[in-house]
C-alpha cells in the first residue's frame, strides 16, 4: 500500500478506535457488569446482613423472654401474675401478656396500658412454628405486632403463653435500609408473609424465585425486572428477601459504556488531528521521551526528564518532569510517613492502659506491651510466659464468662473469643479483666492473634463499695426506726399504759426521730456537696470570730467534762474567702469529736494561721488516737474506729465525711497526725483566694 504516513495514522487510528470499541463491547462490558454485580450483591448483602443481625438480635430477646415466662410458669405458678407484671416493666416493648388455655374460661392478660390491642384469635394470623414444637411466631399487621406463642402442661391442663411485642422499631428498620433508592423488602417463611413493602405472592408468582438460592436472582415486578438476594435467620425459620431495580444494578455499566465511547471518540479526533500535523516533528523526540518515562513505570522516580529541544513537545516533557518530582516528593513522604504511623502505633500500643501481646501462628509472643509484661512478671516471677496457652493455663487464672464468634474478611476468617478473667495474684490480691482475644485463620492455618486485656477491677471495687454503702445505710437507719416502731407499738398494744410512761416512750421516740433525722439530714448534705447541686456562696469572713464563736458554743459540753480550750491565732485576726456555714459546720464537727473522744480534764489546742499563701485550721484534742489501719478509712461513710472507749458515745460515722466534704468544696486539703502523746490532730489547709490580714 502505498499511503502516506499521515493517510497510515488516520488508518491506524480508525482501527484502533475499532478494537477499543469492539474490546470495549464484547470483553469489557460484560467482565464489568459482573464485577458491577458482584459489588451491587456485596452491597445489598451487607445491608441485607446488616438487618438480618438486627432482627436475629431482637427475635432471640423475644423468643427466650417467651420461654422464660413458660418456665417460670411451670416452675412457680403461684406467682405467675408477679412475674408476668415484672417482665413487662423489664420490657417496655411488650404490649399484652396473655396466659390461657382452651379447657378453661379464666385467663391470665396484662396488657401495656399506651397501647390498646384487639383481641383477635392468634391462631387466625398467619405464624410458623419454631423447630421446638411447643413453640410458635406470628405477625399481626393489624397493630404492627409480632407474636411469640408458647405452650405447656401444668396439672394435666394445657395453657399457653402468647406475647404481643412491638415490632415498630422493626418495621420502620426494614422499610428504611440505606439503599438510597426504592426496593422491596420481605420477610417470609416459605410461602407465608410476615412483612412487605410488597405482596410476596406477587414476587413468587412474577418469576417464580427460589427464596433458598443465597444469591442474586432476577424477576418482574410490575413490568420492571428486579435483582434480589434472600437470606435465613438464625433465630426462626424465617427468610428476608431484599430486591433493588435492574436499572440501579446496571447504571454504572450504561454510564462506562455511553462515556467511553464518548471517549474514544474525543480521543479519535484528537488523535487524527495531533498525528496529522505532528507526525514528522515528534519521532525522534518521543522517543527519547519514552525512554525516559518507561523509568517511571517501574516507579523509579530518580532520572529527571530531559529537556527536549521542540517547542511544540517541550511543555509536555516539562509536565512530564513536574510530575515525576511530585511523585518522588510524594513517594519519599509516603515512605516517611508510613515509617512515623509504625512507630506511632507501636508507641501508643506499649504505653496502652489495656494490655496487648500479638502472637505468632504458634501462639508465641511477638510483642508485648509494658502493662503485659508486668503483668506476666508477677504471675510468673521465675519463668517468663513466651506463649498465649501457656498464660491461660496458670492455675491463679479463673476464665469467667466466654463468647465466641467468627467473621469472614474475604479469604480470612477473623474468630473473636471474649471473656472475663479473675486473676489471683500473691497477698491474696485479685483483679477482674475483659479479655478479646482475636485470631486469624486462614482455612485451618492460623496466622496469628491479638489479645487486649482491659482492667476490670476498679468497676468491681466500685460495685463492692456500693453494695457495702448501701447496707451500712440499712444498717444504720434500722435502729431508730426499730425503736420507734418498738415503743409505738408497746403504746398501742398496752391499754393501761400511765402518763407517764406514754412521756417516756413518746420521749424515746422523739429521741429516735432526731436521731433518724439527723442521720437523714447529714447523708443529704454530703450528696449535695458531692453532686454540687447546691452552690454555697464564699464570702470574705472573719475567721478568729467564727472559730471563737463555735466554741462558746460547745461550752456546755466542755464544762461536763471540765474541758479547756486554749486558742492562738497568728495574727490575731484571720480573714478569709468561706462558705461561712460550711465552714462553721467543719470546725463544730472536729471540735464536737475532740470533746467526746477523750477522757475528762483535758486541753484542746485550736490554732489559725496563715503561711504559704493559705488558711491552716488545726485541732488537738489529746484524746484516745485512732490505730494506724483505721485512718485511711477515717473519712469514709458510716464508718467508726472499733475501740471500746468510743462504743458509749452516739454518732453516725457520717460526722468527718462531711468535713472532707466541705474542705473539697474549698479547694482545700484535711490531714490527721495520731499519736499516744497528742491523741489526734486534724489540720484544715484552705487557700486565701481573696483574703487580707488585720491587726
């Protein structure tokens, strides 16, 4: 053929725009569509996994609640009624509890009085029964209810239990999946419909789809043809068929197809008209150029573009150049900073809270953080623990509650086993841990594992701290109210009781009332000040005063026991920024207990001075000390030094909690020095926020 170079350019790129379409149509097009497919199935799989995990989680809950009834039913039917009231207000979603049985007319209901049901037949709506056979699941679409259904014997008789939930949540979960587009949703058992944005016959009927296929399968709805998938429960024997429209499936593949071609076409032209004009003035210089970019094919970034002569294609190796320095800054910084994540990783992962250790596919640690290898230090002193199974068989470690699961992550199987441990270390210290242990599996291979030991014990000490709080409570409110009951009902119960004596008991009462009101009380002030519900205004107070003004009055008191308080102040006068009432309540507290906590012809010792920047309050009451092991608790609640001098004297143990509690309202600190020479002394330290002296 003899063409010229410009006519062989417009040939070739006629042919090549040719194979690019025909390559584009018969091999791109459909290995596209299948990849699109793929991913559309992948999509409406995981949204589809998604609500299949939600309503698995919520018919378990409402399958075992069902048994549960059943079994507390047979176990103690006498309080059956009790029960069944306490389900309900454990779950609000439950509607109508209703217990009967077909050869009696009495009947067991409660029912949620927000909602208000029709008593229709359960054996009317459609429903399927689980593979226990004394078991049943309905759906009412009447009042948007599921129905759970079980039966029992009792005494010979036959009853069953049936439980209306509210299965709004759900509705509204399946008729809201995050498709962003319409499609159809429905939940089915065989050829039975629980629930639909479309009637499922109309679905079987169209194409007649298996809904035991787990795969995308098509069929006509309405004229239009639809992809679905369909999925089992796990909890009943229910499927979940999830559909979208084949244009939404197909979009992506009529949008590569219309622009591609669009492309080629572009490209064509563009082609046809550079090749004609510049098919003489490019060959030598192009091909240098291609020399040197084929080096930034094998991403080698280092040879700079060199610069070419021809105007025409000079810009093009310029860009060329532009772009290979961006990629080599931008290669050398990925680098950099890939190198920075390592260690930033692997710097947060030893200074974690929680313990890590990764093992390698023999169970062997490969790395461990700090908090892991103290922790394997104390459990095995003399020998270091190198693998996962040799940590988890030390006898000083109890595995708790265990649950396992498994996730498939493409080729890899990801099996997650949670657990709480009880760890017995040396003293007879234990502590609590939450134990996630993951493991990656390929086929039967394991490729190793993480395991991540969070800290449990503080939760546990501070349930134990409740508990104890609340029965030292009980504990302490039950005296006063036993003897106010007590002496009520001697007065009810003796008719001929003297005035007197009714004085007397009523006297006692009085005493009690006092004494539970002020239990009452004190407990409130500590919560207030703890929760901060209540602010107490500082002012600037004259603090020699105030002091001066509370031991006078306790001068009854101290004169009973031929007490004397002497009093230094340094200076004389002492301001300082209080809550006034706060603060007088502290020092009645410590002094009150420097009078009853100590022998008679005693002297306490009060001193106020300012130092450092700060008000320092101190007591001595030169009493009977309180034991070393007792002090740490001094300032907790309720709580009162076992020592058989202090057993005669009347207190609530909530007396010092309070003062601690108002000295952290101050910003400020309490401290106690106990020694047979001193017996106690308490020093208050307050910072002098807005405070002057006064001579």
């Amino acid at each position: 053929m003899n063409l010229s170079f410009h006519s062989r350019i417009f040939l070739v790129l006629i042919v090549l725009s040719g194979i690019i379409l025909g390559v584009l149509w018969w091999f791109v097009r459909p290995a596209y569509e299948t990849g699109v497919l793929e991913e559309r199935h992948t999509l409406v799989q995981n949204i589809q996994n998604y609500a299949i995990e939600a309503l698995d989680k919520q018919f378990t809950t409402w399958l075992n609640v069902t048994r549960g009834v059943t079994i507390q039913l047979l176990e103690a039917p006498k309080e059956g009624e009790s029960f069944v009231r306490h389900t309900m207000i454990l779950h609000p979603e439950i509607l109508r509890i209703r217990i009967h049985s077909a050869e009696h007319q009495d009947e067991l209901v409660s029912q949620n009085i927000h909602h208000r049901l029709p008593k229709h037949d359960f054996t009317t709506l459609p429903r399927i029964a689980m593979d226990d056979s004394t078991l049943c699941l309905g759906w009412s679409t009447i009042d948007t209810a599921l129905i759970t259904q079980s039966s029992f014997t009792l005494g010979g008789t036959r009853f069953f239990t049936t439980i209306w939930w509210d299965a709004y949540q759900l509705q509204m979960l399946l008729q809201r999946l995050p498709f962003g587009t319409e499609y159809v949703v429905v939940l089915f058992a065989d050829t039975l419909q629980f629930f639909g944005n479309v009637p499922f016959s109309s679905v079987l009927a169209s194409r007649s789809i298996n809904p035991r296929v787990h795969r995308f399968q098509t069929f006509t709805l309405n004229g239009t043809q639809w992809y679905g998938v369909t999925t089992s429960l796990q909890s009943a024997p229910l499927e979940l068929l999830v559909a979208v429209p084949e244009s939404v499936v197909k979009e992506p593949v009529n949008e590569l197809l219309l622009y591609s071609t669009s492309a080629v076409g572009i490209l064509f032209v563009l082609l046809l008209i550079l090749g004609w004009v510049l098919a003489y003035h490019i060959t030598k210089p192009i091909n240098r150029l291609i020399h040197d970019v084929e080096k930034l094919s094998t991403l080698d970034f280092s040879h700079p573009i060199r610069p070419i002569g021809m105007k025409d294609i000079r810009q093009m190796a310029e860009t060329i150049e532009i772009m290979r320095q961006s990629l080599e800054r931008y290669q050398r910084l990925n680098v950099e900073r890939i190198i920075v994540e390592e260690w930033k990783n692997k710097l947060f992962m030893l200074h974690s809270d929680d313990l890590i250790g990764i093992t390698d596919p023999d169970g062997v640690f490969i790395f461990k953080n700090t908090k892991f290898e103290e922790f394997c230090s104390i459990l095995a002193p003399n020998g270091a623990i190198c693998a996962k199974q040799q940590l988890l068989e030390l006898p000083s470690l109890t595995i708790l509650k265990q649950v396992e699961r498994e996730e498939i992550a493409e080729n890899v199987v990801v099996r997650s086993t949670q657990y709480e441990l009880k760890v017995h270390l040396p003293q007879e210290e234990v502590q609590y841990f939450r134990v996630s242990d993951s493991t990656l599996l390929r086929g039967n291979a394991s490729l190793g594992s993480l395991l991540i030991l969070h800290d449990l014990t503080n939760d546990r000490l501070v349930d134990k701290m409740k508990s104890d709080m609340m029965n030292i409570v009980v504990h302490e409110l039950r005296n006063p109210v036993g003897s106010i009951i007590g002496f009520a009902h001697l007065m009810v119960q003796q008719e001929d009781i003297s005035n007197e004596e009714k004085r007397e008991y009523l006297g006692y009462i009085l005493e009690s009332g006092n004494r539970l009101l002020n239990l009452i009380n004190r407990f409130l002030d500590i919560s207030r000040l703890e929760s901060r519900r209540i602010e107490y205004p500082k002012v600037h107070t004259d603090v020699s005063t105030l002091v001066r003004r509370v031991v006078e009055s306790q001068q009854p008191q101290l004169k009973a026991k031929n007490l004397r308080v002497d009093l230094e102040f340094d200076p004389p006068v002492q301001y300082a920024t209080v809550a006034p009432e706060l603060f007088q309540e502290a020092v009645l507290n410590l002094l009150s207990n420097a009078i009853k906590y100590g022998d008679p012809d005693r002297t306490i010792t009060i001193v106020v001075r300012t130092e450092n920047g700060s008000l320092s309050f101190s007591i001595t009451d030169h009493g009977y000390g309180i034991p070393l092991e007792a002090q740490e608790k001094l300032f907790s609640k309720f709580y009162r030094v076992a020592n058989p001098k202090t057993q005669r004297e009347v207190g609530t143990g909530l007396g010092l909690a309070y003062v601690k509690e108002i000295v952290t309202y101050h910003n400020g600190t309490i401290t106690l020095e106990s020694t047979p020479e001193i017996g106690c002394r308490f020093t208050i330290t307050i910072p002098l926020t807005m405070s002057h002296e006064t001579s």
